[in-house]
C-alpha cells in the first residue's frame, strides 16, 4: 500500500474543452513504481495507435515516483509522448524544481491532451487549474524573458516550477526542448514541438504540500546515508566539481571526443574549453536541482561590452553541460570558450536541442565543405570550421527556416541528408542525433538499440571504457551487458532519480528506501519489473514503426579510428542481431 496516497492521484487536462480531474489509479502506481514505469502504460492508454505526434491526439505525461521529495537527489520529472523526431517513443527527463512541485502539488502524474487554438499557459496550483491567455508571450525571443513574465504574473506561493517552450517548440522544429528554471532542459526528442502544436506555451506547477513519513527512526537514517554518499564520498564528487565537462579533457586524451562531424576524434583546442578552462576563467556560480545536495549545474558568468557607452557590461550566465559544450564545440571545431558560450546561449534562448543542433550544422558545414550545398542554400552564410560567428548566425535562421534548405536541417540530420546527400556523415542513431563519444563500438550500438537513442540509455560508452579496451565482448555479451543496464535504470527512472546518482542508488538501497514509502519490492524484483518496463518502451516503438531489421548506421563511424581503434561493421551489426533476438525471446 502506498503511505502516501496522493502519488496516485493522476491530473487530466484536456486542453481542447478546457476542462481537467483527477483520477485515483493506486493500482497503477503499486505495480509500476511511479515515472517512467507509470508513464509508459499512460502513453499506452492515451496515444493512439500511427497518431500524428505533432496533432491533438498525441498526449504529454508527466510522471514522478514515490522517492521525489523524501530523498536526496530525487529529482527528476518524467515525460512521455510521441516523438515528432524520431516518430516512435518520445521520453525526456529535467530537474530544477519540476518533480517537487508536482509531487507537493499532490500529483504522482499529469496527463495533458487536445490542443488549444490560442496559445496558452497553463497554471496548476494544488488542486486549481487555471488556462491563461499567452497571445503576449507567443513569439517572443527568449525564453527566460517569457520565463521572468510568468514569474511577475503568477505570484504563487510553494514549490513552484515553469516550464517554457521558445520559438522552436512554437516553429514545430522536432528537436525543440522545454526550458524550466531557466538552466535545465527537458532537451531531447521534441516535447517542445509537442507543447508548441498544442499552443501550450508553458506549464507553472506550484505544490505546497507535504509528505508523510510513518517511520521517521528508519526515515533518517536511510536519508542520512544517500546524504553521506552524496556529499562526502567520490560518488559524485565529479558532478559537483568540475561538473561533466570534466570529460573533455580524458575523452580527447583516448581519441573519443567527436571534432569536425566526427571526421577526427581527438581536438586541438581541448584545453581550451575543457572544464577546467570553464571553471578557472568562467565558472559564476553552481546550481542544484531541488532536493539535491550535489549542485553540478555549472554556470559561466560571460560579461561583455553593452551599447556604445564606455565602461558598460552586461554579464550572462549561461550553464554549460558536457553534452552541449561537445556538439557546439569540438563538432563545430570550435575553442574559442567565448563564442562557444555564446552559441550555447543562442541554443537556449530559443530552447533548441544543443546536441542535436550542433551536429546538424557539422553536417551542414561538412556538405558545404564538400559541395553538396553552397551559400545559395545557406543564405550567404560560409559555414566554416572554428568560426562561431557563421553558426551564431545560422541558429536563428533554422528556427525562422526563411527557404528549403533551413526548412529541412530544422527537421533534422537524417532527413536533411536525403535531401541534398552526405547521409554518410549523418550522424545520427534512430533519427536522433548522436552523443558525445567515439568510445568505440558500444557507444553506438547503445545509442541505436536505447529506446530513446540516448547515451544514458544503457552508458555504452562506459563499458567500452570499462570493458572493451581490456577484453573484447562476444555480440552476445555485449549485447546482454547493454540490455541489462539499460533495463536496470528503467527503476532509476521509474523512481525519477537523477542517473548521476547511480552509484548510490543501487538495488539495496533502492529497496529499503520504497519501504519507507510504503513499498515492498525486494531487490530481485526490481530487476524483473525493469525488464518490464523496457519491454513495454519497446512495445511503443514497435508499434509506431520502429525496426530493428532496417536502420541506418552512418559510414563515418567506421571511418575515423575510435578510442579502440577501427571499428569492425560486421561485430556492430552482429551485435545489433544479438539485441533483436534477446527482444524477441522476450516477447
Ligand atoms: S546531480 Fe545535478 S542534475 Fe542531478 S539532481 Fe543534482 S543538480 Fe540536478
């Protein structure tokens, strides 16, 4: 039995009728935890089977899980939908202060369906739902002003998030992100296109709630432990330092740092825009999620010359992140920290994806290299390697898409690359732009077998690093060994963890903590219930077309020696089968 029975309260909003209630669905929430667990059988029930994923029938689901606002570190949102990117499952995880507030809000998850015709944001405070009027907002350039509007209109008190889209999600670009509290991104997959095809130009949740606790002796010291791992152990002592842009400097040292569309991995201007370089010239300030004692959200504060008046500055503060720093730098050719902090803050104001946005314009400025397209195409622009400048003018013109060519890179790398040719240098894993690492052959087989084709999926780049290097894996194991992290942190994402307290949350702990949440799953059947869990993901993708038989690897993968040399096609496609056929015994 749940303690707390307001997880299971599950908030509907139809957007169309303007109308919203909540059902009680403990059943839902006893058997799959709460997040994504919880999330996918909503998609399940309320997305229709080939629906059009920027149409009024494809829902948006947020879910959180039971450790969200008891635990440290719990502190992620869920979100569900069908992905106008890769047109199969949808999934997109943030922190900042989301998964609180919907938890003290009294919501385990929140569906929203239809679509409005005017734009609008909505606002839930407790058990009030309010639909606003956002003509005024809609258009407008940046994300954080529309953020600071809403945060001078809607003076709620609480646990408060709000979560925005900019002019890509209002534009429908695919890979459009949500923005909430300013520095943290709901970035991959496209939510921001779906909330802009539903007019939704932001979601304000205010929870000021609280949670019981029947066992407050075992509460404590459950509590103190994640605490005590978290802060003073090398847990995550990474994540809190130099943050992830700590792996600039060791991935360019093995040879696995994508530069120039992958064409070479390993970057002469590492150092300068490694995170150490960040943190010695730029580092302004940490941030944290709430309820996390960690505080990785690393910003730079970027102060330069303002108007024509002497001796007037302004300072931004722009967050960077590996993942970003990776595809708006190295991909890019980039070390100039300066202009890449500015490109990030380009992405963000109008709340694109970095990662994909920066490997569409290194497939654009290689085309262009190679004469597939020219400045007729570009509007003027010479797209060149290390030239910030040329792309700081290019982002905007993606989102306005003012011909064809820009019309196409907003739908993304794959469908750019059938246009005007180079899908060898399309790199991309089910549609969605490839992460950070040319670890060697598990980072890539992770990235296209993941149900969301991301990195923290199953961490292939880790066991490459790990594993491969010393000893080289059947495709059956390393078929295996991928599947079985990827289905383990389906109970991460189920309790809504952030993954970077991975190594804290392991089975154990996990189990004693559900129990203080009233919770009784022994450790061996968290594993059976993540296998679920995925199998259930993978029931999606199958069903909105996804395949495993006909995929596209791109060429260059093959091409450019990885951290472990070469990679062999033959290995990765046999291991790519291995997968098919663990899934398919599954079913
Ligand atoms: S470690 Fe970072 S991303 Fe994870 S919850 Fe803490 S602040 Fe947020």
């Amino acid at each position: 039995m749940l303690k707390d029975d307001t997880l299971a309260n599950v908030l509907y909003v139809d957007l169309s009728k303007k109308q919203f209630w909540v059902e009680k669905r403990p059943n839902l929430f006893d058997k799959y935890i709460g997040g994504v667990g919880v999330g996918i059988q909503l998609l399940h029930e309320e997305c229709p089977n080939g629906c059009d994923a920027l149409g009024a029938q494809n829902p948006i689901i947020l879910a959180v899980g039971p450790l969200n606002g008891l635990f440290p570190v719990a502190s992620k949102t869920i979100t569900l939908f069908k992905s106008p990117h890769s047109g199969n499952l949808g999934e997109s995880h943030a922190g900042g202060r989301s998964a609180i507030a919907i938890r003290l809000a009294g919501y385990g998850a929140i569906v929203i369906r239809g679509a409005s015709e005017i734009p609008l944001y909505l606002t839930i405070d407790n058990n009030q739902v309010h639909f606003r009027d956002a003509s005024a907002l809609w258009g407008m350039r940046s994300v954080i002003t529309a953020g600071r509007v809403i945060r001078g209109k809607e003076t709620a008190a609480g646990f408060r998030t709000i979560m925005r889209i900019g002019r890509a999600g209002e534009k429908l670009i695919p890979y459009a992100g949500v923005a909430t509290e300013t520095y943290r991104h709901f970035g991959r997959l496209g939510l921001g296109a779906v909330f802009g095809s539903k007019k939704l130009k932001a979601l304000v949740i205010s929870g000021k709630g609280s949670l019981p606790v029947s066992d407050p002796k075992s509460y404590q010291k459950i509590y103190d432990e994640i605490y005590q791992a978290a802060v003073n152990t090398s847990a995550m002592k990474k994540y809190h330092d130099l943050g992830t842009p700590e792996n600039v400097l060791p991935l360019n040292k093995i040879g696995a740092l994508p530069t120039r569309n992958l064409k070479d991995a390993q970057f002469e201007g590492a150092s300068q825009i490694s995170g150490e370089t960040f943190a010695e010239h730029y580092l302004g300030r940490r941030l944290a999620c709430a309820h996390c004692p960690v505080a990785c959200i690393h910003l730079a504060a970027l102060r330069e010359p303002y108007g024509d008046e002497d001796f007037f500055y302004k300072t931004s503060m722009i967050a960077y992140d590996y993942e970003p720093l990776y595809a708006m730098g190295p991909m890019l050719g980039i070390s100039d920290a300066r202009g890449l902090l500015k490109l990030l803050e380009k992405v963000d104001e109008v709340a694109l994806d970095a990662m994909s946005t920066g490997v569409i314009l290194a497939w654009a400025t290689e085309a262009q290299e190679q004469g597939l397209i020219s400045e007729k195409e570009t509007s003027g622009i010479n797209l060149s390697w290390g030239d910030y400048t040329s792309y700081l003018k290019a982002i905007p013109l993606i989102v306005e898409q003012p011909n064809d060519f820009y019309q196409a890179l907003a739908r993304g790398v794959v469908h750019a690359a059938s246009i005007y040719g180079g899908m060898d240098f399309a790199l991309a894993f089910g549609k969605n732009e490839m992460p950070g690492y040319h670890t060697g052959p598990a980072a890539h087989i992770g990235a296209f077998i993941a149900t969301r084709h991301h990195h923290c999926d199953n961490a292939g780049y880790s066991v490459d690093q790990k594993v491969l290097v010393k000893e080289k894996l059947t495709p059956r194991e390393l078929a295996e060994t991928l599947l079985k992290e990827e289905r383990w942190r389906q109970i991460l994402t189920s309790l809504a963890i952030c993954f970077f307290a991975r190594d804290i949350y392991k089975p154990d702990l996990v189990s004693r903590a559900l129990q203080i949440a009233g919770f009784d799953i022994a450790p061996e059947d968290l594993h059976r219930l993540g296998e679920e869990i995925h199998s259930e993901k993978y029931r999606f993708k199958f069903r909105e077309g996804f395949s495993l038989d006909d995929y596209h690897l791109p060429k260059r993968i093959f091409e450019t020696p990885s951290a472990v040399g070469v990679l062999d096609e033959k290995y990765v496609r046999q291991t790519i089968e291995q997968v098919k056929q663990i899934l398919a015994g599954r079913k």
